[in-house]
C-alpha cells in the first residue's frame, strides 16, 4: 500500500473499490515536472526565509532535479499505487533524501499545491498552442501567397454568391485564428497567477515570502485571496472556452475543404498522406483527417459543459469534485495540439484545380452586384437597380439566354441606363480588380494583406 500524506488521521484504510475511485495518479501523472518545479521554489524559500535549515532546501532541491533529469530523460516511472502524483513524487523524494524530504510540505497544502501545478501546465500549453497557431497561419499564408491569381466562387447560404480571390478567403482564416491567438494570450495572463502558499485555504503563520516563489515561477502576480487561490478554476473554464471557438474553426475550415474536394465541386484535391480509401469501393480517396478534425472538435463544447457544471455548485473553498477538472483539460489541451498541427500540414499539401475553379468562375449570376453598382453610379438608386438586375437575370434564365447575348436593344428595354458597356462586367478578373473598398477581395489590397501577415509572422 503507497504512503497518503493525510494517513495519520485514520486507524482504518481506503475500501479498494474507494481507492480504485479516488485515485488521480493515472491522469494526474502529467504535471509531474510542474510538480517538481513548484516544489523547488518552495523548497528554496523555505531555506531562505529560515523556516527549515538551509541544507535541507538544498538536499530537497537536489532530489527534485534528480526527478526532473528522470523525467525529461522518459526515464520517469511513477507508481500506480500512489493516491496521486505529489504523493508519489513526495515518497520518491525521500528516498532519494532521507528526512529532509519531510519538511518539503511545510507552509502549503495540497490544494495550493495542485492548483500551482496545473497552472503551469497551463501556462506551458498554452505557448505550445500560440506556436501551432503561428505555424498554422503561416502555412495558410504561404498556400495563399502561392495562389494569389486563382478566383474561386463563393457562397452564402452555400449557394453560389459573388467571386472572390482564394487568397482572400484562405486570409479569413489566418484571421480567426488571429483572435483565437489573442484570446490565449489573454487566458495566459489570467492563468499566470501563483497560488502557492495559499495552503489549505487561510494561508500559515509561518514567515513565507510568496512574491519570491511568484518571481522564481515566472508568474506575473501573487493571488491576493488565499481562499479564491484554491477555490478558482475559472482559467480552466476559459482555457477550454477558447479552445472550443478554436475546434470550431478548424471545423468550419475542414468542412470547406471537405466540400471543395468532392467530385461535385472538384475545386482542390488533397494530398494522399491526409486521405484513405473505402473497403469495398477501389476509387474512392476519403478527406477522412479532415472529417476527423471536425468530429473530433465536438468534443470541446462537451467538455467547456463538463468543467462549467463541475464547478457551478461548489461551496467555497475547495472540493474534491475539483480532481475531475484536469481529465477535460489534459484532454481539450493535447487534443487542439495535435489538430493545430495537422492542420498546418493540411494546407502545405493542397493542390488546386485552376482548369476546373476558371470554367466555374464563368457563370453570369456571379457579377450581377457588378452590373448593380453600375447602375448606381450612373445615378439610379439601389433599389431600383436592384429591381432591374434582378428582372434581366429572371429573364435571361427563364428563356436559356445569357446577358453578353442581349442586343442594345434588349439591354435598353430593362432601363435606358443599360450600354454594351456593361457585358465588360461579365468577367471573374473584372469583378475582382472591380472591388474597391478597404477588406475587399481586390487583388491589390489582398496582395497588401499577404505582405503583412508575412511580415507579421515571418
């Protein structure tokens, strides 16, 4: 049976269907480095500050690197039958040290401990999944730069609408993933925040200097409210509210790409590392990473609930209800990794189909805006343009006649205001260059827009 820090308390012990139930070592594992690294600035304070003798902080320290070097060795092997991991790291420890280890616990709690703990966690993923977000961007960036001439149709309500360029679309993407950056760097900031020396809830009357621990952590500021400190798990529930807006993303982007490669579309095809076949019929090349990327992001939404309802009943302070946070957050957190990374890798092997996207861009009803601003700036209002394109588009429909088909004549009787200018519209080049305002699709302003990101990614 592995040593519990809180046996003494007891005469009896855990039923195994209790211990089986209560046990978080499984999960819990993953913060053995931040367990380690928290401890040493403790245990260095501690020294410092005289509330134990120096040579122990010094021996604890010592064992705790001795971990750490396991640990990032992969070496690291924690014992299954421990309650969890500080209870585990704790017992290794003093076998490593001796006695010195026992003094590691004073002047915190294991509240305080884990809290400090999963910040780091926290703190350390999410620079991981602002990097992925840059390379992300990049790759888009790039697949944008490289394709800046191709025009694609597109849609609103999934009908064709008007013609944009495709750079143009893939920089609405880099977009959203900039404010999904932004919103994890504003969760950083929240998160950054040590809680440890807290204790169990009130704080010690031993002399500690927690600013020293804050500073040594590389935290920005001390928790100001010992019992907030442990109680707060407010910056797991943003953490996964943001990587649930980001899932979203990556599904909206997989769901276009997901349409783009059909034979119906036929815009894109995919390289064949992020694709498989069918069992029984030899043709098909399945988006299947793609759809993966989508399924998998509906996870997120489920597991924001999961954290929110956890969390929505408890008293103050803390409640072992809360071991139940870090499986959603361990899981929402190394899952938008690995789908940030893919995704980079998605873009990268796109391939375009310009013979297919340039036969498409051709119909007619796609610069019927065009032929309406026309109007309006020979003077008619927009109203009364809008009518008047609307009828010759009916028409022309109605009876399988295209609008660079009608004579003058024909043009004139819809309004007087109509040339053989206006067939000059007719054209996915014209339409696009067309654009003036600032955020538009003309080829120049995108260009602008890719030089910048370029720039501001590097």
């Amino acid at each position: 049976m592995a040593t519990k820090l809180w046996g003494s308390r007891f005469t009896g012990s855990l039923s195994k269907l209790s211990e089986k139930f209560t046990y978080s070592i499984s999960y819990d594992s993953k913060l053995a480095l931040y367990d380690c690294i928290a401890s040493i600035a403790h245990a260095e304070m501690l020294g410092a500050q005289g509330i134990i003798p120096k040579k122990d902080a010094a021996a604890i320290v010592k064992g705790l690197n001795t971990i750490i070097g396991s640990i990032e060795a992969g070496t690291f092997k924690y014992d299954a039958s421990a309650e969890d991991i500080h209870t585990d790291i704790q017992v290794q420890l003093k076998k490593l040290v001796g006695d010195a280890a026992d003094r590691l616990h004073t002047a915190r709690s294991r509240n305080d401990q884990v809290v400090t703990d999963v910040r780091l966690y926290c703190l350390n993923h999410l620079e991981n999944i602002m990097a992925r977000l840059d390379v992300l961007q990049i790759s888009i960036v790039k697949f944008a730069d490289k394709n800046q001439d191709v025009i694609i149709p597109a849609y609103t309500h999934l009908q064709s609408a008007q013609v944009v360029l495709l750079a143009h679309q893939m920089l609405a993407y880099v977009e959203m993933l900039e404010r999904d950056k932004g919103r994890f760097e504003d969760a950083a900031k929240r998160t950054s925040l040590n809680t440890l020396g807290a204790c169990a809830l009130s704080g010690t009357t031993l002399p500690t200097d927690r600013q020293r621990v804050t500073k040594d952590l590389g935290f920005l500021a001390t928790s100001a409210n010992s019992m907030d400190a442990v109680a707060d798990r407010d910056f797991l529930i943003e953490i996964a509210s943001d990587i649930a807006i980001t899932g979203m993303h990556l599904s909206r982007m997989c769901e276009d790409l997901i349409i783009w490669v059909t034979s119906e579309f036929n815009f894109v095809s995919l390289d064949d590392a992020f694709c498989t076949g069918s069992s029984i019929m030899p043709h098909k090349k399945n988006p299947d990473v793609l759809e993966l990327i989508r399924g998998t992001s509906s996870k997120f939404p489920g597991r924001l609930m999961e954290l929110l309802v956890l969390m929505k009943g408890l008293p103050l302070t803390y409640n072992r209800d809360m071991q139940m946070d870090k499986p959603a957050l361990f899981d929402c957190v190394e899952t938008i990794e690995d789908m940030l990374a893919l995704m980079a890798e998605v873009f990268s092997g796109i391939t375009i189909k310009r013979d297919v996207l340039k036969e498409r861009v051709n119909a007619e009803y796609f610069f019927s805006v065009d032929i309406l601003d026309h109007l309006v700036k020979k003077g008619m209002s927009y109203r009364q343009a809008h009518d008047t394109v609307g009828l010759m588009v009916k028409e022309c429909l109605d009876k399988g006649q295209s609008i660079k088909g009608l004579s003058l004549a024909q043009l004139k009787r819809f309004s007087p205001l109509l040339d053989n200018d206006v067939k000059d519209l007719l054209s996915a080049e014209v339409s696009v260059k067309g654009k003036k305002s600032f955020g538009s699709t003309n080829p120049l302003l995108v260009r602008k827009q890719i030089d910048q990101w370029k720039k501001r990614l590097k």
